[in-house]
C-alpha cells in the first residue's frame, strides 16, 4: 500500500469515456447518455447516470474526465440555485450554459471534460448549447464523448426539422444504440430524459430493450 | 478503441512470446549467481455492499512497503463519524489523514447543525477536498453509513470523482471482489447473508491479487449501531500447514525437541561489568 509507483489504477484518471446526445424538439428537448465510467481497461460503474441535473427543467450531459465534469455540474448546480434566488424565478438555459462556459474557457489547460447543456424555459423553449472547449453555441443537437465520433454519420444523415417529441426519444436511444456498439469506451443502459414545460421524465433502457441493428 | 494496427494481426489465445526470452534470461543471470527479481507487492481490496437494514464495508489487512510486508495486521476501516465508516485504499498516509481532517471537520459540522452528519455530507467534502488536490492525494475510498435517509455507499476516487452505488470494490484486488459481487448480490439481503458475501468478496481478493492478505475486517453499520469485526476472519494463520490440507487448517509447529540439533562445544565467556554512576530522576506525577 505504500509503493512507490503504486498499482496502474491509481493513476489512471478515472473518464466516462462516453457517448452523450441531446436533441431540441418543438416544446422541449430530449437528453441521452450511456452508463459505462472506466478508470484504464477496467470497469468501474456500469450505471451511471450521466445526465445531471442543473436546475428543475435544465439538465447537462457529462463526458470527459469523470471528476471534472462532475465538479463542473455541482459548482453550476449550485451557482444556479443562488441565480435563481437572486432573480426570482426559474433560470435561462443559457444561463446555465453560460456558467458552464465559463468554468469551462477560464480554467480550458486545468480542465478536461465536456459538458452539453439542455433544457427548457419559458422564453425560448427547448434549447440545446454545446460547451466544447469554452465556447458556447446553441445546436438543434449536440453530439458528445468518444462514442460520439462513431455516429456522426448517422445523426447528419437522420436529423430532420420538426421532429415530435417520441420522434426524437427514438432517435436518441437508436444513436445511443449504434454508438454502444461500436465505442469500447461507452455501454451499459441508456438513459434518457425528456423536458418539456410540464414535466421532467427520465427514462432507464436497459440492454435488452436497446434497438438491435443488422449485426446483432 | 479506434485504432487498428495493420502490422499483423494478433493471434488468439495467449501469447507466450516473452517466456522464451525469460528462460534465456534466466539462465544467463544463474549463471553469474543472481537470481530473477519477484513480482512486487502493492495493493489492497476493500469493498462495501447495501443490505436491507444498512451497509457492510470489508477490508483485508495487510500494508506493503515495497516488496516486504509493512504490517500483517493494520486497519483500512477508518472512523469518520459515529455512523458512517470509510475504507481507504491507495497511499497509507493519504487515505488516513484524509479521513482523519474530515472526520474532524464532520464532528464540527455535526455540533454546529446539532444533527448526526450524512453520508452525502461525509461525500462531498472528501470529493472537493481530493478534487482540489487534481489526484496527487493517492486515496481511494469506500464510504458507507447510515443516516436519516436510510443506508448509503459511495465509492470515491483520487481525482475526486465519486459513484453511488449498492455494491462497491476499490483497490488492486478489486477485480476479484467484484466478481463475487456480480455474481451474488440482491437487493434488501439479511445482515448475515450480506456479512458473507463481503468476507467471500474480500477472500476472493486476498487469494487471487497479489497485493492483498492476511486477514478479513468488517464493519457493520445499522441504525443506531455499528459493529467493528476485526477480525472477523483470520484467513491466513501463521504456522507450518501439513500436506493435503484446507486452507486455514494449521497443525505444524515451529518449536522443535529438545536435543534435535546436537551440541558440539559450549564455550562461555563472562562479561565484567563496572558500576559507573547511579542516579536516580523523579517524574512529576503530580
């Protein structure tokens, strides 16, 4: 226990080598991620949700390094709680997204995660911002995590505007789906969350449940 | 994961390539009067698991410095506060001031809110305490206790990230802990059954993981009680074992009769020795 180099774990950054999505729809948007955390070759949480929240109708996706990004999420969830008590009423989305580009640009060389912010409020609707390296800019979806670069292919070919609310859950868990497959860093369940002004739904889809494609 | 090397592809099964050379290793090095170097030690397995009334943390006991074994017999569950426990694995010193500092700040918290502290609490300091160090505090803990929101584990990593879960392992015996975790957890167990697979879940990692031994500690931690198991399994006892037993059976001694070894001479010297100076210093035990 008191070696010097010590065992390969410890050394190992913990990362949700990942795949994350999130699409906006008429009145709301749909959020995706995979449940696989791993700390080297090894497994370390099969299940984690990595849609956190950030507000009541504002969550963000998670990716990177598993420490930062979860550092990210409680300093903006807790930033929000204080800007929402100061303003009075439910916070922007892009004032979340802001807080996160922020925490993202000022400390970028510190830093190694990205977060997708997505929700919804009263005066822009749904709305989807990426936050990639500390720029800020609002998507119709957002793609995000190693998994991500798997199907990109597929989310530019199948995207169409005006797409309906279970238009867009299927079109997510089919994304989750290919990317699972194919990244050997993302797995597990899928878990989704679908926010529209009335309600804040999330969803488990477990593996059997997924959508299977040709090779399966 | 994306890459694909284009040199050759790899065979199945094991690859048996470096055995060559370490035999010819071998014979070179005994041939100058060494001998190959050993695996080295490091490591730890600890593990916690969810039963229906509160939670069981286990660790094994043995510290390494090295390649020697440091302590045969240390504890890795460490106190935080009076219902909540943290196993820690990873640098000795690091895993143990870090929980001394929190459980510290916790008692102080706990007079100030004049409430018994939370396992969430007890969670996010450490988290923003290893956070803000970016990793260079080796510790990897296993966090559990039971507040007024029910039971609690949470997994915690060196660079501050943390998981929640019903069931975790950390430390180089992990692998082996958690695969008698995957195999046999249920959700809302009894305490004995709970107690088992923990002690099964440490054993697998004391005999498969290099790094891990000696003997097996629990902590059981319930509403209003916690019971300090240590140890609650001495798996490996010191002593000579005779052939074709199970483990743990010891029946060898190490004394010998008397006259096993012959004397063949006896040569005594006595040592002169002058007194010099006397005094005595009284302690104040007032």
């Amino acid at each position: 226990m008191l070696g010097e180099t010590g065992p390969e774990w410890l050394s190992e950054e913990v990362k949700t080598g990942t795949t994350i999505i999130a699409i906006e729809f008429n009145g709301g948007v749909v959020l995706g991620s995979d449940s696989r955390v791993s700390a080297g070759a090894s497994v370390v949480n099969r299940v984690m949700n990595k849609l956190s929240p950030l507000h009541d109708k504002i969550y963000c996706a998670l990716s990177g390094s598993a420490a930062d990004a979860q550092t990210i999420a409680e300093m903006v969830n807790y930033q929000l709680d204080v800007h929402s008590i100061e303003i009075g009423e439910d916070p922007q989305v892009r004032s979340a997204a802001t807080l996160v580009r922020n925490i993202s640009y000022k400390y970028k060389e510190e830093l190694s995660a990205h977060l997708i912010v997505a929700g919804w409020d009263r005066r822009d609707g749904g709305q989807v911002f990426a936050t990639l390296n500390g720029l800020l800019t609002r998507q119709p979806f957002a793609v995000g995590g190693s998994g991500s670069s798997y199907v990109y292919g597929f989310v530019d070919a199948e995207y169409r505007r005006g797409m309906s609310k279970e238009e867009c859950q299927q079109f997510v868990v089919n994304t989750l789906s290919l990317a699972m497959n194919r990244d050997g860093s993302s797995g597990g369940v899928a878990y989704i969350v679908t926010i529209d002004e009335h309600s804040t739904e999330e969803k488990v889809v477990l593996g059997n449940n997924l959508p299977t494609f040709f090779d399966q | 994961m994306a890459m694909l090397t284009v040199s050759r592809p790899p065979l199945g099964g094991f690859s048996f390539e470096n055995c060559k050379r370490n035999a010819v290793l071998e014979g070179e090095v005994n041939k100058v009067g060494c001998s190959l170097p050993t695996a080295r030690k490091t490591g730890t397995t600890i593990c916690g698991v969810v039963f229906k009334d509160g939670v069981v943390l286990g660790a094994d006991t043995r510290a390494t410095e090295g390649m020697v074994v440091a302590d045969k017999n240390c504890s890795k569950i460490h106190y935080i506060s009076p219902n909540i426990y943290c196993c820690g694995a990873g640098t000795a010193a690091d895993t143990e001031m870090t929980t001394q500092i929190i459980s510290s700040n916790l008692e102080l918290h706990g007079l100030s809110t004049g409430r018994l502290p939370r396992v969430a609490t007890a969670n996010r300091m450490l988290k923003q305490m290893l956070f803000r160090y970016q990793g260079y505090i080796g510790a990897a803990l296993v966090l559990g206790g039971v507040d007024c929101n029910g039971p609690h584990l949470y997994s915690i990593y060196p660079h501050g990230s943390t998981d929640k879960l019903p069931y975790v392992t950390m430390g180089s015996g992990s692998l082996a802990a958690m695969a008698v975790f995957e195999d046999r957890y249920k959700p809302d167990m009894e305490e004995e059954a709970a107690k088992q697979l923990v002690r099964d879940a440490i054993a697998a990692g004391i005999f498969n993981d290099l790094g891990s031994g000696s003997n097996i500690d629990l902590c059981v931690i319930t509403k209003g009680k916690v019971d300090y198991i240590r140890p609650h399994d001495e798996a490996n006892k010191k002593g000579i074992s005779t052939e074709g037993k199970c483990f743990g059976r010891v029946t060898g001694d190490y004394k010998y009769k008397g006259g096993t070894t012959g004397v063949l001479t006896k040569v005594v010297t006595p040592l002169d020795l002058e007194l010099v100076d006397e005094s005595v210093q009284t302690m104040d035990t007032s």
